[in-house]
C-alpha cells in the first residue's frame, strides 16, 4: 500500500491534519454494501482484517479513543472496540472519534479541540506513526538527511511532540515494516518517548503494531518488546527487517485469529461505518 518514499507516511504523518473532502471520484457510502463482502472462502482472514482486531483488543476498556485523518485502519479498530463495548453489559461504552468524519465524530472544530480534550484529561488513546520509527520510541515525521536540508521532506511533525506527552496510551502504528522505517536512530525527533521526573508527562507509546508483528514498549527502559508474530511471518524475518534492536517476550506468541463474532463485524458493520469517511478503503474487503 505505501510504494513510494514520499507517500511512505500518508497513513502516519498526517494523521494529525484536518480533513474533511473526499475526492470527487470516490465512491458515495451507498456503493458499501452493509451485508459485506462476498467471498469464495469466508473462513480467510485478510491481513487488514487481522490489523483492525488487533487494534480493538489495544483499545479495550478505552473511554474515548481518537483518531487522526488519513487512518483507515486505526479507525476500523476503534469502530470495532466501540461495537465490542456495547455488548458487554455495565461497560462503559467507548466513545469514538474520527477526524474528517461526520458520522463518528464529535469535534466541531477539528484539531484544536482534540488538543484541547488531550489537555484535560478527555482522551485516552490515540494512534502515532512516522517515517521512522527507532528503537527508544522516537518518531519521525520531518524527513531524512541532515536537518534542516532534508533528503526526503515529510508533512511534519503538527502536534504529534504534545499528543505524544499527554495521551495515556499511545498506540504506534505503521503497516510497513521496514529497515528505512525501524532504524536505529531517527533523522529528526518530531516525538520522544523520553520521561523525565521532572515532566507531568501521563503519555507515551504503549504498542507498535506493525504488518509482521506487535511489540510493546517498556517505559522504564524505552525498549521495545515483541510480544505476537502475525501467522505467516517468522521472527528471523522480524529481524531482518527491523534496524534496531528488542526483546523477546516470555509469552511470545503468534497473533491470534479474530474470533467469528469479531470477524462478522469487522465485514459488516465496521465495514460500512467507515465508508462514510473511507470509502475505497472499505470496499478492499469487497472481492
């Protein structure tokens, strides 16, 4: 989905920028269908399917997860947590919001209410990615080579340093997994994970999940830990294309299948929920 160097991070970079245009050639909401998708096999599981479900089971138990533009799957994930919080009975219902969209957001003024609900306390996930991503937990949302002549120029960083600090639980997420992406160490620092005990900093990366893995990150020792490997990858090929280094958990597992009740609502309900704001996106589930 991400082929060229400069488009790398349209799912991360922008993920903080206001958008509410959909391209005049996209397909309207009604083009989805809500009886999902048709499949000769209903049993496989697409690798996004497998994405959003992880996401949801990070989101468990969140009272009001945002979500920035240009984020598909985040977004997928947080209308399925919000879908799995209503059927258990006394939960507190998750509340979900998509920048860019009009159906599934409350902000009506985009970005600076969410950096205002992050300030006092209002939002407890959101979702961070960059063009590079090292092993502390530094994000890259500026471009490569040496700063200020930049090599490759991303969107830039917006408000990704105050989100970074403030949300609870940060989930980062990039669906390629590369060595130009997981380097060593960032070009730039856009974000930092760095806690001070001197900084009122209740945020930080919690989990990155990418196209071949979940890692969770320790705080204390800013270092990731992998945790599940998606089915079909090994851990050599974790290592070969992860320019920095990690741990391995002692429960390191491979990442479970979504369940039929979650599988049914990622096709069905999730699916045409976030048409309204991604349509294309939605009809990938579409044979």
């Amino acid at each position: 989905m991400q082929n060229d160097q400069n488009i790398s991070v349209k799912h991360e970079s922008r993920a903080l920028a206001v958008s509410n245009q959909q391209s005049n050639d996209s397909p309207s909401l009604e083009t989805v269908s809500k009886s999902g998708p048709t499949r000769e096999n209903e049993s496989t599981i697409l690798p996004v399917e497998r994405l959003i479900d992880v996401i949801a089971r990070l989101l468990a138990g969140v009272r009001h997860v945002a979500v920035g533009a240009s984020s598909p799957i985040p977004g997928s994930g947080a209308l399925l947590a919000r879908a799995l919080s209503e059927r258990i009975p006394l939960e507190q219902l998750t509340r979900v919001s998509i920048l860019g969209s009009k159906q599934h957001n409350a902000f009506t003024n985009g970005g600076v209410e969410l950096f205002d609900m992050a300030a006092t306390g209002r939002i407890d996930a959101f979702f961070l990615g960059g063009g590079q991503i090292d092993g502390k937990g530094n994000i890259n949302l500026i471009g490569t080579g040496s700063y200020p002549i930049s090599e490759v120029r991303w969107p830039g960083s917006f408000g990704s340093a105050y989100l970074y600090h403030l949300v609870p639980r940060v989930i980062l997420f990039r669906e390629e997994h590369s060595r130009r992406v997981f380097v060593p160490k960032v070009d730039f620092i856009s974000a930092s994970s760095i806690k001070r005990q001197t900084d009122y900093r209740p945020g930080g990366p919690v989990a990155l999940l990418t196209g071949l893995c979940l890692f969770r990150f320790d705080t204390p020792r800013r270092r990731f830990i992998l945790q599940q490997i998606h089915p079909g990858h090994q851990l050599e090929e974790v290592r070969d294309h992860t320019g920095f280094d990690f741990d391995l958990a002692d429960d390191l597992v491979p990442t479970p299948d979504p369940t039929e009740e979650r599988l049914a609502l990622i096709r069905n309900r999730v699916r045409y929920e976030i048409a309204e704001t991604y349509p294309h996106f939605a009809n990938q589930f579409s044979p």
